[in-house]
C-alpha cells in the first residue's frame, strides 16, 4: 500500500483543475489516444508520497502529528 500526505481541493479549485483538464484534453483529440480522466470529485493534491512501506511507529506519529486537521 502506498502512502501519501496530501488535500482534497475545494469546490472553485476543482472547477478551475476541470477547466485546464478540458483544454489538455482537446491536444488529444484525432490521435487516437485513448485518455481517460478523474471525475473532478476524485481530484486530489499529493504533497508528499511517503512510499509504499512505512513502519508502525512512523504511520502512528503521522496519524497523530495530523490528527488537528
């Protein structure tokens, strides 16, 4: 399992990623290339990818260091 430190973006942030997502997805168009994008309510800011193995004390410490937000 992967671990990852990020946020949901806001409803006007998500509508701005939808407007860009629109506009690269057009450079696609008669290529042939087969793209398939998030629903923009699956939208999500990775800050830091903490790997794909993390010890206990380390997810524990996290968990609490985090738990404010």
């Amino acid at each position: 399992m992967n671990y990852f430190l990020g946020f949901f973006p806001s409803e006007e942030a998500r509508n701005s990623i939808k407007k860009a997502v629109r506009e690269v997805g057009k450079c696609f168009n008669g290529f042939g290339i087969p793209v398939r994008w998030l629903e923009p309510e699956m939208y999500q800011m990775t800050l830091l990818n903490l790997g794909n193995s993390m010890p206990f004390y380390k997810l524990l410490y996290y968990k609490y260091k985090l738990k404010p937000f």
